[in-house]
C-alpha cells in the first residue's frame, strides 16, 4: 500500500520554473516552424522532447513529462545506409529521421503506416521493403511542404529524384496526402486558385461554419463540389468568435471569446493557416504566478510543493485504474482524487488546500467538466496524440483564422437547420421553411445540439451512435473580458491565477489571461470553469464584474496600483447558447475514447457525415481537432462519390469486365511459362529480373473424387466450407487464382523443390502473397495484361466465350448463385499427383490464403472450368 500523500518538495526542484531567459520580452514564433531543435545534435536523446499534459492547459507544466516516441526503424542516411538492403531502400535525403519526426507532428507514425492509410489500401502489400520506400516518400512530401506551405506542391517536384520504379509509390503517397488534407490545404492564392470556377461534382450541404465546417468546406470545393454551407449564426466560426472591445480614446481590442489558445504548434494546422497569412504566433509564457484569498502572492516553495503533491496524486489514479482494470470505466476521477485526499486532507494548511483546489479547478478547466464526471479510466485518453510545441495566441484573435477560411465560401446565414433527412438517394436539409436538397451532407454541429435533440434525423440516427452521443460529456468554460483605459499589471506574464476558499466556487475566476500583447489594447480576461462556470450562467453581468474587480483590487492595491473601472466587459454564457449549449467534449464516466470514433462513423451509406472536435479521438475539445475532422470529413465525402460514380459507370457498362475476364484467360491459354499447377505470363521484351509477371494457379478436383471426399469428411470442423466448395466443384471443375511477382520471383518458385505444396509454401512464407481474384489484382494487373497483349500482336487469341453450348445458360445460371455462396478465403496444398487436393485445401491451416474471391457470372473458360479473372 502507498504510504500517505504529503505535501513535500521534490528532490529536484526545478531551479528556473520560467525557462524563459528574458521574461519582459514578448516571445513571437513563427508557426509550425517545422525545424526540429537539436533533435540530431544529441542522438542519444533525440526521441524525447517534452509536451505539456492536458492536465497543464491553463498553466504551463513546471516539470513537463517527456513524452517519449516510439523508436524509429533505422532508417537509411548517407552515412548510414541500410546494410541489407542498401540497393533496394530509396535514399532521398540526407535526414530521414528528420523528415520522419516531422511526418509525427502531423500525425503519422514515423516509420509504419496509420490505419488510415491501411484502410485507403495505400500499398497492395504491408511490411517489408516497399512500405519502408512508401513512408520514406511519404515523409519526404510533408516535410517538402512544410519548407514553404505558401506553395501549391506538385507530384513533378519529386519526379527528377525520385527513381521510375518508385513512381507507383510517390503516386500513393502524394495522392494519400493531398486528398486528406495533410498537404497542400489552407488559404494561399496558390491553393486558393486550385477552386475550379465551376463544379463538376454534386451538390454537398454542410450543416454549420464553424473550424469544421469551413475545413471541410474549402477541401470540398477544391474538388469540384457544389457546396452550401448553412449557418444559424449571423457570424462563422461557431465556438471561435473575436470580439471587437473599444472605448474612449480609440481605445480597442480583440477579445477571444470562445477558442482562443492554439494549444501546440509542432504541426498544428492552424498555424500553418496563420503561416500562410503571414501572421506571427506569440508563446504564451510560462510565468503564472498565483495569489492567495486575501491577495498575496502564494509561497513559492508551497506552490512546488502543492504542485508536486497533485501530480503525484494524479499518478496513483492513473496506477488506481490500471489495477482496477474494466471497473474504473464507471468510476469518476472525481472519486478517486477525493479518497486520496482525504487521507492527508488533516495534515494540511487551509491556504495548502486552497491551492490544491486551484490545481482541480486548472483540470476542469482544461476538461470543460466536473472532476466528479470525468471517466478514471478515460479522462486523459488523448494525451498521447498530444500536439507538440508551445502554446499559443494569434495576435489580433483567432477571428482573422475564421475570416480567412470562410472567405469566397458560399455561406447563408441565419439558417437553423432542424431537420436532416438521409436515404440511399441524397439528403435533405431543412432549415426554417427552406428545404436543402443534396448529394450528401456534413453535420458539423457541436455535441451539446446533438444532445438536446434540436435537429430531427429521418430516419433516427443508429442506436450505436445515440449512446455515443449520451456517453460523451460536453462540459462549459465562461470568460469576463475586460478592457481598461490603460495596463496596471505586469507586462513580463502571460497569465497569473487567484485562490478561493471555497471549494464549490474554486473555478470561479480562478486563471486570468493577459492579452495586452496581442489584442491590440489593455485586455484582461477571466475564466470561470467547472460548477462554477454553470453557476455563472445564472450571475448578472455587473455582479461579476464587480466580483473580478474585487480580485484584482485584493492583488494589486496592497502593492499601491490603482485598478481603474474598465471600459467596457463582455460576460459569456455559451451554456445558454442555442447553438451549442456548452463548449467542448469530455470522456465522461462510461464513455471512451471509442465514443470519439463512434460520432465520426457516417451513417446512411455514405450520405450523412459527421466532424467537429467532438468526433476526433487524438485531438478533442481543441480548434485543430475541429479542423482536422473537417478535412477527414472532406476526404470521406468524396471517397464515397467516387465509389458511387464508379458504381454507375460499372453499371452501364458490365461487359467491360466480362472483356478483361475474357482476355486474360485468352492469354493463360499460351503461358511463358508452366510448372505443375503454375502458369505465367510477362512481356518477353522487358528482360529487367524485376519486370512483372502474372502467376495463375489451377486447382483441380474429379467430381467424382468430390463426393467421395464429402463422404469422408461429414464431422470435420469446416464442414459447411467444404460443403461450399463441393458444390461449387461439382458444377465448375477447376478454380484459378492470381498474384503478381517478378520475374525474377517466379524463377525462384519454379526452382523451389518438393512439387507444388513446396511452392506453395514458399509463397507464403517466404514472398508473404496472397492469391486473389481477379479484382484483387488492381490496375496494376491491367497495364500489364495491356502490354502483353500488345507484343503478341496480332496472335488469334482462343476463346470460348463466345461460343456456348446448347443448355449451357442454365448451368451459368446455377454457377452465378453459387458465386455468392462461396467462401472469400480457403487455404491451399498440393494434391499427391501434381494437381492441388480440394479436401487439404480445407484440412491444412499453414498455407497461402485465398482472397477476395468472387466467381464470374459467365465463365469465361467453358463449361468445365471456372476461372476468376472476373473477380
């Protein structure tokens, strides 16, 4: 058992809590400046770098925790190329590890892929040397991109350097990246002058111009949609809104009343938007010096002390869990701070307690909930995708962001949408007495509307997302702006915090933010969070007004400063606001990070979507996550317009495939190549060991020997798969299947000894294929059927395709409602005789597995034979 928490200093302090060497000058950064500092100078280290927790939102962690990435694969350098593989990895520069760690900062990991990129089936194959290749490029481009992000960068920059045989794979990367949104995104004229002047695409509605819906907004139209943007503000920007203050005088400035710190720059996409602006970030700075009940400032040593107590604190919750296992996911972090506390709650001063209370009141704050609704088990569940880099404010407000995103976006204001209705046909979107009519439709709405039930989805939304959307906490943070005829605190702080001796009224003006740098005039704004932020929505303004000027007289009068009445002030009430009825999402108690992915998940096949911060899982209750989730939203809407055109056309033209079906068996019919049950095809005028070839494999079976086998295996475990295969065999006597090698590949197989099931075995073991259908094979396939049909030149191909026999429609009949029965994957050996046994087939689990199988309405090889090149 842990022995009771103290409040005592840690054995190494840290020295210089404000790393800052010169508090008095206002720090500017450019924004997602994507050097690495001395990331390489020290490689015994380079892999950690510090980030601060969400734990430390409102004040800069003293003692940040090093967030430690996972170690790169060795990746290969000029001094340093990979030993066994040197010819084969690409070397594109001379700093990979670099370029890997800035390919982290957007998200991807350094060296694998995301599964994203898996689900987008960016490579046919993964591992080995070609995904080593793929993310090389892949990284290459980003960093590429982020030298200049003002720059449209096109697929010819990396052409010249990058060799021919790498092209299929810079074509992946490069079209991965640019239709998600990871480059080449923002508000340049460069990117800006890619918006084609007319669509060419369908209609889209995106419900709400907030971060979200301007991202994805932007993209959309980039592709060649017909966007409308419908939004119940008169304003965009939803939750991010910058506030004019002025007075006498001329005397103004910027207010950030919703979003206001871009919390981490290393990849941030905001501050690659402000980059393109030409803006410059200023770094919050660390100093936050915190003053008691009665106005003095708190005992430094105490501060360490309490801060350190608290950390450790939030330590033996993160161990309480762990031990606790799936129980802690109904269990409040709330609860389990309380029963540590309370073991040395007696053992401590009251100004002690007061600060800790601070430190609960920072956590709500930067969880925009109640500790006694966050979820033990869940609460931090983003904190390792948390963005590296300084936090931030945007000189002038995040308002010229929001401006600059909705500029030239068809936007109508005023439009409340109620009612969303989603079907196999398009969508509609009703809003007042206007109905909206579309393709498909983004809903981008906070999740506070999404829990009130204010917009009616026809049909109901799916009940896995509805219990999503009731899990998911969506807590509240209020803001007092404050404008003053002139500055009376200190000039060398960002921020400075106040104490109360009152738990319940802990979050109540607990943080202040000075904006003095950045807004244009003296601005000071106090934040109220946790159940004082819902106590606030009921305060009349000029109480709380006249409650923070009590503070701020309580700190600085003692030390002979007149505060002089401000000017003007601006209360927020974002809890009582229609349009979002809070301000950002929590993992409440029973939620989970799942719940995330859930609210993300389209519905209606693939005609309603979903983004806001509430819908990405690395990066809720933040402005980029917002963004992002506009951009992924973007790329989802028009992946699946892409299916559904291709559908369309496949459609209106079936025979298209039953051709290519036809010309493949056409070619197998006079192989290069033949050994056992193998058969390939390749261009004879590319000699190159590596030019690609088409291996087909034939599994053979009597009829006869079929049912003999089905006799004998009644009780075996796979019973109704073979009971599949039989019956397919029984009418279609011999089965083909596909993969791509290099010639050079199917040397080594032909050379392999011990017969077919040796081959077999090499194939999957050592080669790691899979033999597909004929759709499995891709386009690759194509070009490559194309260039051997063109050397054969004007050789008669056999084909019995179009020559049927009398009672043969019948047959195909039968075969075609076979082909939906039969399983997609069966494992392969090698019949004694030289053909592959159908009964082993089923029996043997260490074999090659058979893929994406799907048997052709028309066999294309005759009667008795039936070949997947349809597949």
């Amino acid at each position: 058992m842990d022995p009771p928490l103290q409040f005592s200093s840690p054995q190494n302090p840290n020295p210089n809590p404000n790393p800052n060497p010169n508090p008095n000058h206002n720090v500017f950064l450019d924004p997602t400046s994507d050097s690495i500092p001395n990331l390489l100078q020290n490689p015994i280290h380079y892999l950690s770098f510090s980030v601060p927790k969400k734990r430390r939102r409102g004040r800069s962690q003293r003692n940040p925790a090093s967030f430690r990435l996972p170690p790169l694969t060795t990746l290969p350098t000029a001094a340093n190329p990979s030993p066994s593989a040197s010819d084969e990895i690409i070397f594109i520069n001379k700093e990979p590890k670099t370029e890997a760690l800035i390919a982290l900062t957007a998200g991807f990991p350094a060296d694998s892929l995301t599964e994203e990129e898996i689900d987008a089936a960016v490579l046919p194959v993964i591992g080995g040397i070609e995904q080593v290749n793929y993310t090389l490029i892949r990284n290459h481009i980003i960093a590429k991109w982020r030298e200049n992000v003002s720059n449209w960068v096109s697929k010819k920059t990396f052409l010249d350097y990058i060799p021919p045989h790498y092209h299929s794979l810079l074509d992946s990367a490069y079209n991965y990246l640019v239709s998600h949104g990871y480059i080449n995104f923002g508000v340049a004229s460069s990117i800006k002058e890619r918006v084609p002047a007319e669509a060419s695409r369908p209609a889209v509605i995106v419900v709400g111009a907030g971060l979200a819906g301007l991202a994805a907004a932007r993209q959309l139209l980039r592709f060649g949609f017909k966007v409308t943007v419908l939004e119940g503000r008169k304003r965009a920007g939803g939750r991010v809104y910058t506030k004019k203050m002025e007075g006498g005088n001329r005397m103004c400035a910027a207010a950030d009343l919703g979003g206001s710190v871009l919390t981490g720059t290393l990849g941030n996409p905001l501050g690659i938007v402000a980059r393109q602006l030409g803006e410059l970030l200023h770094k919050v700075r660390d100093k936050c010096p915190l003053y008691c009940v009665n106005g003095m400032p708190v005992d430094p040593d105490m501060d360490v002390k309490v801060e350190s107590a608290f950390n450790r604190l939030l330590d033996k919750a993160s161990r309480l869990r762990q031990l606790m296992g799936e129980v802690s996911v109904d269990v409040s972090l709330g609860a389990a701070l309380e029963t540590f506390s309370q073991v040395y709650k007696d053992a401590v001063s009251d100004e002690e307690m007061n600060l800790f209370n601070w430190h609960l009141a920072n956590l709500e704050y930067a969880n925009a909930g109640l500790l006694s609704n966050l979820s033990l088990a869940f609460w931090d569940q983003d904190d390792p995708y948390d963005m590296g880099g300084d936090h931030c404010f945007l000189p002038g407000g995040n308002g010229k962001l929001v401006q600059a995103l909705s500029e030239n976006v068809p936007i109508l204001y005023e439009k409340t949408v109620h009612m969303i209705r989603y079907s196999g046909d398009g969508v509609q979107v009703t809003a007042g007495s206007q109905v909206f009519e579309g393709d498909m439709a983004l809903c981008t709405v906070p999740l506070g509307v999404l829990k009130k039930g204010f917009i009616k989805f026809i049909p109901e939304l799916p009940q896995r997302k509805l219990d999503g959307i009731k899990r998911l906490g969506f807590g509240l943070l209020n803001k007092v702006a404050m404008l003053f005829p002139h500055v009376f605190w200190e000039m060398d702080l960002d921020t400075f915090g106040h104490l109360s001796d009152d738990p319940s009224r802990r979050g109540e003006f607990f943080l202040f933010y000075s904006y003095v740098t950045v807004a244009g005039g003296p601005l000071l704004i106090a934040l109220v969070a946790g159940e004082a932020a819902h106590k606030f929505e009921s305060m009349p303004p000029t109480d709380a007004v006249t409650r923070v000027l009590q503070i701020l007289k309580g700190i600085y009068e003692p030390k002979g400063i007149t505060v002089p009445e401000p000017i003007q002030t601006v209360c927020t009430r974002w809890g009582s606001d229609p349009f979002c009825f809070g301000s950002y999402s929590n993992v409440a108690v029973g939620a989970s990070g799942d719940d995330y992915d859930i609210l993300a998940e389209s519905v209606g096949d693939g005609r309603l979507f979903f983004a806001g911060e509430a819908t990405t899982r690395r990066y809720p209750a933040t402005m980029h996550g917002a963004f992002l989730s506009g951009l992924r939203e973007a790329a989802n809407m028009a992946h699946h317009d892409n299916i559904r055109t291709l559908k369309m056309k496949v459609d209106k033209a079936p025979s298209n495939a039953h051709s290519c079906a036809s010309l493949l068996a056409d070619l197998f019919r006079e192989p290069d190549i033949e050994f056992g049950s193998f058969s390939v095809i390749f261009a004879r005028k590319n000699t190159d060991p590596k030019s690609p070839a088409i291996l087909r494999v034939t599994f053979n079976e009597a009829r006869k020997k079929c049912h003999e086998v089905a006799k004998q295996d009644q009780q075996h475990s796979n019973k109704l798969l073979f009971q599949q295969l039989q019956s397919h065999f029984n009418q279609q006597q011999q089965l083909h299947v596909y993969t791509l090698l290099s010639r050079q590949q199917v040397i080594d197989l032909r050379e392999v000894r011990g017969g077919d099931e040796m081959r077999l075995n090499y194939l999957c073991e050592k080669l790691g294929v899979k033999l597909v259908g004929r759709k499995g094979l891709g386009m690759n396939a194509d070009s490559i059927i194309d260039s051997i049909k063109a050397e054969r030149g004007n050789r008669k191909p056999v084909s019995t395709s179009l020559a049927l026999k009398p009672g043969v429609s019948s047959k195909l009949k039968a075969a075609g409602i076979m082909k939906r029965k039969l399983v997609r994957r069966a494992k392969v050996v090698r019949k004694s005789n030289g053909s592959i046994n159908v009964r082993s087939a089923i029996k043997v689990s260490e074999e090659v597995k058979i893929t994406n199988q799907v048997l052709p309405d028309v066999p294309v090889s005759g009667s008795n034979q039936n070949d997947l090149t349809n597949s």
